[in-house]
C-alpha cells in the first residue's frame, strides 16, 4: 500500500498538474486571441467605414 501510494505522488499527481497546466495555457491563448480577432475586427468595420466616407466625399467633389 505505501508503494502505491509514493508511486501515485510521483508519477500521476505531478502528471495530472502538467496536464492541468497545459489545458489552462491553451484556454488562455484561445481566448486571448479570440479578444484580439474581435477587436481586429472593430478596427476594420471603423477603417471600412472611413474609407467609404471619405470615398463619397471625393467623389461629390
């Protein structure tokens, strides 16, 4: 029993935290980039939007 036991703190529970840990980073990164494709996006609908504006000054005058 106390070799199962010194074979479980070993092995499985540091593996069992690497796990744990590499899930939370790839979490992190994903919703890390989706945060910056939104705001990738909002910065291209504004620039769209100016151009197009500024488009249909030029072409008035």
């Amino acid at each position: 029993m106390n070799m199962i036991l010194t074979i479980l703190k070993l092995i499985i529970i540091p593996y069992f935290l690497y796990c744990l840990y590499t899930v939370f980073i790839f979490f992190l990164t994903l919703i890390l980039s989706i945060i910056v494709m939104f705001i990738d996006l909002e910065d291209d609908k504004k620039n769209r939007m100016n151009n197009i504006k500024n488009g249909r000054e030029r072409s008035i005058k």
